[in-house]
C-alpha cells in the first residue's frame, strides 16, 4: 500500500473500514442468531461496497469469509461478567 499514490491509498482505507464495520455486524449477527442484523449487514454490503467484496458475505460463494462459523458453538447468553461491586443500572 505504501506505493500507491495517496489518494487511492485513502480510499483503500475507507474501503477496508467499511468492510470491516460491515462484516463485524455480519459475524456478530450470525453468532447471536439475530437475523435483523444479518438483514441490515447484507443490506449495507449492496449499498457501500463493490460486487467482488460482496461475494464474502454470499454463502453460496467460494469466497464466503465465515465457512468456518458454523462449526463454532454459539456464545453463551451470558456475554459480560461484571464483579459482584458493580451497580445496576435502572
């Protein structure tokens, strides 16, 4: 990347924070069984990034990025252990 002329180069980098705040939406989605998410993850791949980084999301693709996470055991419901100090929030 550091050959690239620096206005590409930003927008290189763009791309790949798009990507990354899309497909984490996506993954995280997945993991919890939340279904809207997937929805509106898929919904932002078709509105911000081009057609090759969109096949990542598309199971039916060889370049499906999340194969393997289906295999994984899903989280528990429990996500964050807080210390028995903490207060909660009403």
């Amino acid at each position: 990347m550091d050959e690239l002329p620096s206005e590409q180069r930003v927008r290189l980098m763009e791309l790949f924070k798009r990507y990354r705040a899309i497909t984490s939406l996506y993954y995280w989605s997945k993991r919890l069984g939340l279904e809207e998410g997937v929805e509106q993850a898929l919904e932002r791949v078709k509105e911000e990034l081009p057609s090759y980084w969109r096949k990542t999301l598309n199971e039916r693709e060889p370049l499906y990025a999340f194969s393997e996470m289906e295999k994984m055991k899903r989280p528990r419901k429990q996500v964050l252990k807080l210390s028995r100090g903490c207060v909660a929030l009403q």
